[in-house]
C-alpha cells in the first residue's frame, strides 16, 4: 500500500466533524490528487467526491471560526 493511501485510508476512519482543520486539508489534497491521477474506478471517484466535499465544508468552517475570532478580537482591541 502507497503512503498516500495508507494516510488516507488511516483518516477515513476518523469522522470529518472530529478532524482538524490540518488533518482535513491534508487528507482533501490527498483525495484531490487521487481524483486527479485517473487511477480510480467510477464508484471510488464518488465516494471521494463525497468525502472531499465534506472535508472542504470542514476547512470551511475552521477558517470561517478563526476569522471570526480575529474580526472579534480587533473589535474588542479597538474599544
């Protein structure tokens, strides 16, 4: 087994709302690059636009909280 797939195949395991946004882009750059390389059967390329969706909702939503964070953290430093 490759380490692309092995790394991928160990964060599978781990539920997209438990992951950090490091782990999440990681394994979805993962998943992107094997989208990418042709090598997947029509019923894998699926399940990994599904999981790649979700995990792009999951960086999502990390960064969407840092920025908020930093909006509110300026806002109080400029009071």
């Amino acid at each position: 087994m490759s380490k692309d797939i092995e790394f991928t195949t160990s964060l599978n395991a781990i539920p997209v709302d438990q992951l950090t946004y490091e782990q999440a882009r990681e394994e979805l750059l993962q998943t992107v690059s094997r989208m990418e390389s042709g090598a997947t059967n029509l019923e894998e390329s699926i399940a990994l636009w599904e999981r790649g969706e979700k995990l792009a909702q999951r960086c999502e939503a990390w960064l969407d909280g840092a920025q908020a964070k930093l909006d509110a953290a300026r806002k109080d430093a400029a009071q």
